[in-house]
C-alpha cells in the first residue's frame, strides 16, 4: 500500500491550485506514511530527591502546605510609621497617572 498513489484532484485543476497559490501544493497529515509513528520510546526520567528514599514522607515534602494566607502589607506599613515619624506613615500610592480625557 506504500507505493499507491495519493488520491488527488485532476492534473488540470492541480496546476490551476498551483498557479493561484504560487507554489506547490501539499496535504500535511493527511496519509499514514506522511505522520510520524504513534508509538514513541518512554522516556527516561532521573531520579529527584525523593527517588527511593524509605523514609521520605510525602507530607514533609508537599509544596501546598507551605502555602499561607497573603499579608497584609498595610498593616505592616502602619505599625512601622507609628513607631517611626508622621511622614512614615503615609501610605505608598502609584506613579504618575495619564488623564486621558
């Protein structure tokens, strides 16, 4: 079956499609023998930090359990400026702003 001839249009509308599109036409993934093979080595993965450890459990090693609510920055911001001058305190604000209208 590999040397059977790809169906195609006729040899006249072939070269009316290649006129018009200035170049060869091609028909990607469209025959088997033009598709790379479906079966492909399994890869082989090196071994992390927790590769064949008894003793590594995977509750000291989740990352999701390191995960802790945001801070609050303001509130840090404003303990420092009471302790510090009046001019501490000030909040930080955004850079120049663009009136567009």
């Amino acid at each position: 079956m590999a040397n059977a001839a790809r169906r195609d249009i006729s040899p006249i509308l072939r070269e009316v499609r290649s006129f018009l599109l200035g170049r060869k036409h091609t028909n990607a993934l469209r025959f088997e023998d033009g598709v790379a093979a479906r079966t492909q080595p399994p890869p082989d993965i090196p071994g992390g930090p927790a590769h064949k450890l008894s003793a590594n459990y995977y509750v000291n090693r989740d990352a999701r359990r390191l995960v802790k609510p945001p801070s609050d920055c303001t509130r840090v911001l404003l303990t420092e400026g009471e302790k510090g001058s009046a001019s501490a305190a000030k909040l930080p604000t955004p850079g120049k702003t663009y009136a567009w209208d």
